[in-house]
C-alpha cells in the first residue's frame, strides 16, 4: 500500500535521513539506508527489501505508482517539486527520486550459508575502507555468480550508502554478513563448511592461472593500500596472485575481484546460483 504525502518544505522529522545523506554511518547503525538515483531505486523496489518511504518529485511518483502498489508493505510516497529537492545534497546523483530501506540482517552464518548452494563461493572484506570500492566489489561479486558476501570488522558495510550507490543496486540481491570476527568466521568456514579460503594476494604463492577452482570458496579480499592483515593472511590455505608485467605490483581491489571471479566462474562454466532471498 502506498501513501503519497505532499510537501512544501523538507523540515518534517520523518524525511531527516534525506538531508542527511553524509551520515550514512550513522544510518547503518539505525538499520537503515538511503537510496538514491532512478536505476538504484528502481533495483530496490524490485527486491525483497522493506521499503520505509520514497521522496520524490510528482513525476517520478507517478512512474513509480503501480510497482509500489504490488508491494505487500505500507510506503509514505513523499513529493515535492524539483526546485526544492534540489537544496538536497547531491541532485546530479539523486536525480529527485530517493528512498529509505531497511537493512535486511543476516545476524548467523547458518542463515547466511543457507542461501547458497554447492558449490559455494563466497567473498570476504578484510579492511576495505573505500565505500566506493566496496561498491564496484559487490557489483562484480553479482555480475560473476558470488553467493554472498562476508564483511570483516574493519571494512566498510557495502549498504552505505555510497556504496549502494556504485553497486548499482545490486547488494539488495545479495545477501550479506557482517562478521564480529572475521578470523573466526573464516574458521567456522572451513571446518564447518568445507570451504578452502583463498587470499588474492600480489605476491601469492600461486598464480591464478595454476589454479583449479572447482571446491567449496571463500576469496578474501585486503585494504586498498596495506592488502590482507597478517593474522587473517595466516587463516588462509592459500594465496594467489594475478601475473602482471613488470613495473605494476598490484590492481585496484575491484579489478583484482573482477578478473579472480571471472577466472572462477569460467572454470565453473558460469553456472550461476540467483534466488538468494527466496
């Protein structure tokens, strides 16, 4: 059911985390997230996602009208014009639609795993700081079949919002859990699960193209700048490297993810496992 609400100012408490789009931390910690732009918000109400509210200008509403009338929950529409969206940050990006969601929470690995099928491939964030890498990382973990995603305690949440925003969406098809410990969901992985946790590493003992990649996986990815933190480093059973020329030691973590999952899944013949909420 969809509610639309007009508005002639942008004070009313309901619509803060609008105008407060910088704070997407804080947002995280309230179990919310905005979303922000046509496609991301269209990927949204495609999803299984609680939508809390949109606010957009009458334009967008009336496009978006009979999608979120299908939608089981109840929706506050909120609509202003153009001109006064825009003294919210960010218009260029936003383009006058944005809506507020709930984190869905995957609070155990059991209910995590769960959504995955043999044989698994996962990801693991170690130190992934950058939302915006974050982002691009998950939107390559959809477009080559990863199952789900793990986030270490010192990486950024990929449902910040910036990070939602270079995902183009594609986090709200993918479940995700955010580990307390990485060290000891790592594991719980491979003693639990039977997964072989690989580091993707500059300097690795291997090279991707020695590798076979037919078993249960769990890929670690480091920081931008320091790579995999030693004591994860250790909880791996093996590293790999992607063979570059001479004069370039590493790739930007979203290119590095992109050709390890690609390399995978062609070996894997791309049989990719989808319906992850249902």
């Amino acid at each position: 059911m969809i509610t639309a609400v007009p508005l002639t100012d942008l004070n009313l408490p309901e619509i803060t985390p609008y105008r407060t789009l910088r704070q997407s931390v804080e947002h995280f910690r309230e179990g919310i997230v905005v979303v922000e732009g046509e496609k991301v918000v269209r990927r949204l109400v495609e999803s299984p996602l609680r939508i809390i509210s949109l606010l957009t200008t009458p334009e967008w509403l009336e496009i978006y009208k009979p999608f979120l009338q299908n939608r089981d929950e109840s929706i506050i529409a909120y609509h202003a014009s153009k001109s006064l969206l825009e003294s919210i940050v960010g218009f260029h990006l936003h383009q006058g639609i944005m809506a507020l969601a709930k984190i869905p929470q995957l609070n155990s690995l059991d209910k995590f795993i769960s959504h995955a099928s043999l044989p698994y491939l996962f990801v693991a964030l170690d130190g992934l700081t950058n939302a915006e890498n974050v982002g691009v990382v998950v939107r390559n973990c959809a477009a080559f079949g990863v199952q789900g995603i793990i986030v270490g305690e010192t990486s950024s949440s990929p449902y910040l919002r910036r990070s939602v925003r270079n995902s183009m969406g594609t986090v709200f098809s993918m479940p995700v859990y955010h580990a307390s410990n990485l060290i000891e969901t790592v594991y719980n992985l491979r003693s639990y699960y039977n997964c072989s946790i690989v580091a993707a590493h500059p300097h690795g003992v291997h090279s991707i193209g020695e590798v076979k990649f037919e078993q249960n996986l769990c890929i670690i990815l480091g920081s931008e700048g320091e790579g995999i933190s030693p004591d994860v480093l250790q909880t791996c059973d093996s590293t790999i490297a992607i063979p570059m020329l001479s004069g370039v030691d590493s790739l930007n973590v979203a290119s590095a993810a992109a050709v390890f999952l690609y390399e995978i899944q062609r070996q894997r013949q791309f049989k990719f496992q989808s319906n992850f909420y249902e």
